[in-house]
C-alpha cells in the first residue's frame, strides 16, 4: 500500500460559497486536494480531538470536498478513520464526530477496526515515530482492512460500472 501524506490542511480557506465560483471547483488548494482525492483508492483520516469533536479545519476539509460541482469527490470514496490524543479516550468523540458527517457524503466509511490512540505522548518518540509495539498492531490491522475495504465496496461506487 502506497500512503501520499497531505501536509497542506492549512491552505484551504474557510469555507465560502462565493469562492467556489472563483474558478471550476474553488480556489487552488481546494482544487488540488480534490483532483488528490480523486486519484487516491481511498482516504485515511487520521485526527486529534479538539473539546469533544474533531478539529474545525478537518469538518472545513469535508464541507469543501462534499460539495456536488465539479465532482462530489467523497461520494463513494472508501474512507478510514484512526487518531491520537493526549487524553484517555484516544479521539473517540472526534472519530464518532467525523464518522457522522462523512454520512452525509455518501462516504463509504470502514466500520472497523477502529483505532484510538490515547496518552498519545507516551507511544511516539521525539521524531513522532509511533514506538509502541501493540499500537504498531493495531495501526497494521487498520492499514490491512482498509486495503480489504477498498477491495469490497468499489465496485459500488457510482460510475463503477457494477451492477
Ligand atoms: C483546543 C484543543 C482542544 C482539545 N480538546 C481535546 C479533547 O476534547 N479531548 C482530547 O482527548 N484531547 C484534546 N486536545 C488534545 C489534542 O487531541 C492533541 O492531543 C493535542 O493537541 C496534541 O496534538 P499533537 O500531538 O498533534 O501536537 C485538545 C487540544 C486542543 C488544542
């Protein structure tokens, strides 16, 4: 399995109905990240938990690329779902959150297994490599079912040409 990190989350403005129609699809950042999701098989999203629910710009993301024009890009798409947090719970409201939203977008999200990395500081090294055996586990067992996931439900993502 190839994983292309998206590192740009930063550049995509606040969501705005006037500036989708700057050009077709919106403004640069968002237009990139939608032709990157396009071409990805799948997408993992991987989050922190901000009070209780997950971080403002990831829901800014999702209400960018649920958009219908050009393309509805999450519709379909096979999606997972893993975080960390420093806290005990390992971003289970977060994830529950993001889960709920992707609903709406007709996102085909893994149901399991889940992953909610908690005391997160104590399971990286200080480059932010995960150092922790059993969560190491998890993450591969996560990594293995997506790749099982991407396998059942495309063919029946819309225009697959399944029946
Ligand atoms: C505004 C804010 C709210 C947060 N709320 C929660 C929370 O409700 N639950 C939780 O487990 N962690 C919470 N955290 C901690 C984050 O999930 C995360 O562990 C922390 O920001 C460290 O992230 P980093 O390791 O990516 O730097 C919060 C952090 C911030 C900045």
């Amino acid at each position: 399995m190839a994983i292309s990190v998206y590192h740009d989350l930063a550049s995509i403005p606040l969501f705005d109905e006037d500036l989708e129609h700057v050009a077709e699809g919106g403004p640069d950042p968002v237009r990139r990240l939608r032709q990157e999701m396009d071409a990805a098989d799948a997408v993992l999203i991987s989050t922190p938990e901000y009070n209780q629910s997950m971080p403002g710009v990831l829901k800014n993301m999702i209400d960018w690329m649920s958009r219908a024009a050009p393309n509805e890009v999450l519709q379909g798409k096979p999606v997972a779902l893993i975080g960390a947090s420093s806290g005990r719970w390992g971003t289970r409201l977060a994830q529950q959150a993001t889960r709920h939203t992707l609903i709406a977008t007709e996102a085909l999200v893994m149901p399991s297994p889940m992953l909610f990395v908690a005391n997160a500081p104590d399971l990286f090294d200080e480059t932010g490599r995960l150092r922790d055996g059993p969560t190491k586990v998890s993450l591969q067992a996560v990594l293995d079912s997506l790749a099982n996931w991407i396998d059942l439900v495309t063919p029946l993502r819309p225009g697959s040409g399944a029946s």
